[in-house]
C-alpha cells in the first residue's frame, strides 16, 4: 500500500485477526478421549482438520462437542469419524454418539 492510501484506512473499518482466522486457533473445551465417550449423546458444535503431530503424513480431527452440558474437545486420527462429519459440516450444531465397530469409530 502507498502512503496515501494507508492515511485512507480507519481501523474501525477493518475486520479484527479473530474473525477470519478462526481456524487457526484451538478450539476450547475439556480434553476427552473417544472412549470417554462411546455410546454416550454428545452434542458436535465445531470440528477442526489438522496434519496429524502424532503420525506424519496423517490427519487429525479435533471434535468440540458438548457433553453432560461441559464444552469438551476430542482428537482423532480416525478416518471413518472425519469423513463422517465432513459429509455433514452444513448440518452442524448436531446430535450424536460415537460407536466403535471392531476397531473404527463411527457417528451414529
């Protein structure tokens, strides 16, 4: 930008870091393992993709969810359960509980 043009702009114009880099912050809530729980109604509220910090070259999906009315955060690397709510991500806030089926997890 020039100088004449950096005079033109009003702070109060501008939209705040927050709202349009929201995926890059972490989503808050208590951390839960996925067989904290299975079989039990969890309300999903946001998801989050990321490159796995556990195995390189996989995802990670961070599920935030309410669950008996605390705000909680889940990580997986579970294929099925990312591909699952990815197919859904317009239908979010949803109702859910996740299953395991062998040894994959699963909306249901």
């Amino acid at each position: 930008m020039t100088i004449e043009e950096i005079a033109q702009v009003r702070a109060v114009d501008c939209p705040a870091f927050s709202v349009f880099a929201k995926d890059k912050l972490p989503l808050p809530g208590v951390k839960k393992r996925l067989d904290e729980i299975l079989n039990k109604e969890i309300l999903v509220v946001d998801f989050r993709i990321t490159k796995s910090k556990k195995r390189e070259g996989s995802e990670c999906l961070q599920i935030q969810f309410v669950c008996d009315d605390v705000i909680c955060v889940a990580f997986t690397g579970s294929s099925v359960l990312a591909t699952q709510i990815q197919s859904v991500r317009e239908k979010i806030p949803f109702r859910t509980c996740v299953t395991k089926i062998d040894k994959y997890y699963s909306f249901s």
